[in-house]
C-alpha cells in the first residue's frame, strides 16, 4: 500500500491527524523503568506508550538518534519497537538523512527495506542527488525539510535567495520533484506564517509533517489550520516530549493517552 493511501486511510479511521513521536530518550524514562530493565527500558517504554496510544495516531515517528546512542542494542530495540506498531498505522523514521547519491542509496536501503519504515524525513541541501534514491522507493514516503522548528532554522531557512527566502525554494523543490507523488515536506509549527505559504506553494495532494507543538511551544490551532489543505487533511501534526513523558510515574502510559487523546481531540477541533 502506498503511503499516502495508508496515511489517509488510518488518518479517516482514527480520526485523528496526530503523529507521537517516540523519542524514547534512555535517561529521560521513569527511573523505576531503568532500574528493571537497564537500556531495554527503551523497548518496555515504546511498547507500553504504543499500546496505550495505537488507536489515536495517524502515525508514529521514532527519532534515530535516540536508539543510534545506544549502539547495537538500541538498534535491534528500534527494529524491534517497528514490530510492535501495529500494521496499519505508518511509521515515519526520523532520520534527516542526505548525502551524495551512492551514499543516499545505501541509507534508503537501510530504512525502507531493513527496517521497512513507510516515510522517512531527509535534508535537500545536496539536491535532488541526495533525494532520488528515496524518491524511486514509490511504495514509501520521504519528508524533505523546508522550513523546520528549531530557534536557529531562520539563519540558513530564511536567508534571501534569488529574491524569496531560502526555504520557499526548498518547497518549490519539493514539489517539483514529486514525480510519483509520495514527497512531502517538513515545517514547524514555531513558524505559522511559513506554513501557509509552504502550503500554497505545495498545493492541496503533498502531506506536511509539522513538529513543534508540545516542548518548543508551537501553537497548535495556529498549526493545524494553516498546514491542513482545503479538506482539512495532509497535515500530520507529531507531538513527541509533552507526550511520551507526560508523567514520570507509574501511570507514564495513561498520562501518554490522556494527553494524545487532549491532542487528538484539539486537532480535530482546528480543522473545522
């Protein structure tokens, strides 16, 4: 099943546009966690937010670098926390990956056919070289970066160009590139106004994945209305921190669903 289509169909069943973020960080888990089960904390933590959480997600998206930290074992945990999402829901690797084509090549590999993620996020600075080994995976997803949510993105995202900001090109790119329509693009929901440009620029059929909302304190109706098309779909909206660490007790698993459910239910809410 292509991407797009999975992502629309869980999206129209869970009525929901919220993706979790699992960014499982081993030192920020419940202490009482860590003390069982060691660095395999990752693994337990994963699939208690994702049992807790699978029924109100249009998808999940673990972050790389948290499992890269641990070596082996945070690997096979990564490969392992895959398994445990349920078929159904499409899981976004966030890797930000981008190098020369060879290169490219053998990450894609990595991602889409190891792992078998259905999107993952990539970083356009090398062009379309870095892009199309991605791209020609016509089954999956590929995020490219536009305008992301960190404080500094406006130093190089925002610089002028050719008479337009930086990450305008980034998005016409996108678009051009979208020969077998499973390209999307990655802005913050720190900066509003440049969502709704991204998404005249994009159109109505490319999906925007917007991070932000939660711990670097994007607005989430702001967000939401300005990312979503005219139907009120395509903006997957990923809340990681103010999710999966929503308690630091024994009850971390519910406060994860009764703040994805709030998340949710807002969402929802700002699309009407």
């Amino acid at each position: 099943m292509a991407f797009l289509h999975k992502l629309l169909t869980i999206a129209q069943r869970h009525q929901s546009w919220l993706c979790v973020g699992l960014d499982s960080e081993l030192s920020k888990l419940p202490v009482f966690l860590r003390e069982r089960h060691g660095p395999h904390a990752v693994l337990e933590f994963n699939r208690a937010i994702i049992e807790a959480t699978s029924d109100l997600v249009c998808a999940y998206k673990p972050n790389l670098a948290f499992y890269e930290m641990l070596g082996p074992v945070g690997l096979e945990m990564l490969s392992q926390t895959r398994e445990l999402i349920p078929k159904e829901i499409p899981v976004i690797a966030d890797a930000k990956r981008g190098d020369i084509e060879n290169t490219a090549r053998a990450y894609a590999h990595a991602l889409f056919e190891h792992y078998r993620f259905d999107a993952v996020t990539v970083n356009p600075l090398q062009g379309f070289d870095a892009i199309a080994p991605f791209s020609e995976y016509r089954e999956r997803g590929v995020f490219v970066l536009v305008r992301t949510s960190n404080p500094s993105a406006r130093e190089i995202q925002d610089l002028e160009c050719a008479g337009k900001p930086l990450y305008q090109h980034l998005a016409e790119r996108a678009r051009a590139w979208n020969a077998h329509k499973n390209i999307g693009v990655v802005v913050g929901a720190t900066a509003p106004n440049e969502l709704a440009i991204v998404r005249q620029i994009i159109g109505e059929e490319m999906p925007i994945l917007v991070p932000g909302v939660g711990a670097q304190a994007g607005d989430l109706e702001r967000a939401v209305q300005k990312s979503v098309n005219s139907q009120g779909e395509l903006a997957i909206i990923t809340v990681s921190r103010s999710v999966i660490f929503a308690s630091q007790g024994e009850d971390f698993a519910q406060a994860a669903r009764k703040t994805a459910l709030r998340l949710r239910d807002a969402i929802v809410r700002a699309r009407r």
